[in-house]
C-alpha cells in the first residue's frame, strides 16, 4: 500500500480499494488508479482551471518555459505539483521539445506528459492541462521566473552577450509584457487595428470637445451633466436646474450630431492624431523602446544594449495572471 501510494500519489483509500479490486496485483491497480485520475479529469473539464506554475530554465543555450495550469492556489503551491512542472520542464530541455502538441506527447518514462498530467489531476481532484509553453535557442539564453510562479520569461541574445545586461532585459520582458522586438517586427494587422482603434477614438474625442464647448458656452458645468446618471444625481442635489438638464440633453444631442458630420473636414488632422498614437502605442510596447526598468535615469532599453553591446534577437513571456 505504502509503495503505491508513494508512486502515485492516491489515498490510502483509494490504494486500497484499487488493490483489492486488482486482486493485489501491483501494475494493475497502479493502472487502475491512472484510469481513476483520467475520469476524474474528465468529469471536471467543464472547471475553470485559473491557478498553476509557470516555470522556466535554460540548458545548453536551449530555454523552455512551463505553465501548467490547476484550479486552486493550494494545489498551484503544493510541492509534488510544482515538482511535476519541473520535471515536465527538465524533459522539455534535455529533448528541445519545440511546440506544445509535441510537449504533451513526449514520453517521460512510460507515460506521456499528458497522462501524467492527467495522473495528477486524479489525485488532487482538481481540473488540470497544459496551458501553455514557449522555447528559444540562440547563443545566449536567459530564463527569468518571477516570485510566485506565475510568470517567467525568457530572452535570446547574439554570442557573447553580457548575461547580467540580458538578464536586466529578462526581468524587462516579465514587468513591461512588451508585443515586439521593435516596431519592424509588430505585426502588420496589429498596427492595422490598432490605426483603426486610433482614428475612432480621435473621432469620438473631436465630438466630445465640441459637445463640452457647447455645453460650457450655455454656462452649464459639462462635468455636471457627463452622463445621464450624473445629471439626474445632480439635478437631485440642487447643482443644476430641470431646464439646464434638459437643455443639456439637446445640446448633447444636436451638436453631436453636427461635430460627427463635420468630422470629414478634419480627416487629415485626425489621421495626424491618430498616427501619434500609434508611434505612442509602438514605443510603449515595443521592446527596445521601452524605459529601462534598471534605469534610475530610465534609459531607453536600445540604449543600453548598444552601450553594453548586446543584441536581443527574440524573447517570449507566459503567464498564469490576469492582466
């Protein structure tokens, strides 16, 4: 009973009702107990899987990162499952698994890592998958495992990189959550939504302010009357009259609906404005053009790569939390 117990994990309950069943036969209640864990997984695929451990690791200029997921933060901090993660991990590295779908195929001794997966899930009774994985090869690898195991990271850099600098730069990549090396490197139909994102936003901004010039040229505070709950909270409370909440609701109306018809007058000024926020939204997401978080004097990040020679060609960042 002790050794199936240690193997798998199980109750003393659930072991001993699976060796009496299997008639004291070893494998086969070590089978049935797996078989066990699979129903249980399955019986709990409709949960919400929100908790977990990421994990990452470099070997040998090959880093992988881990994310197994579960439900509930006591399980995610229980040392037999974060020493499943790293033992999902280490097979990972030592075979320089490349995608998710070869990762929970892969073998670590007579099981795959699905079915360990799986395994775990029956003796904890929690919902349990794979949520996520990431690799990088390059000459210089750096792997960055925020407090918690939540979030890790990993960074590639050209040979001879400063591993203090990419590391800095690991550390970047897990705080700030950049979508690109650069601006060449975002994809196309990201800038495409967010341009789009951009000119409707402007375009609504252009009708407020005409909105709220109107309102304020009528002598009506436009804080007052922002929302229909505010104007009826307001009126409520003395600060503005029955006539001027009406006559707030008309020139809300009307003149919105005048600035909305005059915006094709102003479609070269938005589409100015529109591509400043784009260039804003590049430079704050985009690695190289990020604020250094090391930086007292926050240098910008290809700043101090070019003064400390590094090139980061790639990276990659999982995490668990909601952002």
């Amino acid at each position: 009973i002790k050794k199936l117990r240690d193997i798998t994990g199980a109750g003393m309950m659930d072991v001993k009702k699976a060796l009496e069943e299997a008639n004291g036969d070893f494998e086969i209640a070590k089978d049935l107990l797996r078989k066990r864990g699979q129903a249980i997984a399955a019986k709990r695929s409709d949960r919400e899987a929100s908790e977990g451990c990421v994990l990452a690791k470099v070997k040998n200029g090959f880093g992988a990162i881990v994310g197994v997921k579960c439900e509930t933060d006591f399980v995610a901090k229980n040392e037999d499952f974060v020493g499943m993660v790293k033992l999902i991990l280490d097979a990972a590295l030592d075979n320089k698994v490349r995608s998710g779908e070869e990762l929970k195929n892969l073998k670590i001794g007579n099981f795959t890592v699905s079915e360990i997966i799986t395994e775990r899930s029956g003796v904890t009774g929690e919902k349990m998958e794979l949520a996520d994985y990431a690799c990088l090869e390059a000459p210089v690898v750096d792997a960055y495992n925020h407090l918690g195991n939540k979030l890790s990271s990993l960074v590639a850099a050209n040979e001879g990189a400063d591993h203090e600098t990419v590391h800095g730069i690991s550390m970047q990549v897990a705080a700030m959550s950049p979508i690109a090396l650069d601006a060449d490197h975002v994809a196309e139909e990201v800038k495409k939504h967010e341009l789009e994102v951009a000119i409707e936003k402007t375009k609504q901004d252009e009708i407020n302010k005409a909105v709220e010039n109107a309102i304020r040229k009528a002598g009506i505070n436009p804080a007052h009357v922002d929302s229909d709950d505010h104007i009826e909270s307001n009126q409520a409370k003395g600060w503005i009259t029955a006539e001027q909440a009406q006559q707030a609701r008309e020139i809300k109306a009307t003149v919105a609906k005048e600035a909305e018809a005059n915006l094709a007058n102003q479609a070269k000024k938005i589409e100015m404005i529109a591509q400043g926020r784009l260039a804003k939204f590049l430079k704050e997401n985009t690695l190289v053009e990020q604020a250094y978080i090391m930086s007292e004097s926050k240098e910008l990040v290809k700043d101090v790569l070019k003064a400390k020679g590094v090139q980061i060609t790639d990276f990659r960042r999982i995490t668990l939390s909601a952002e």
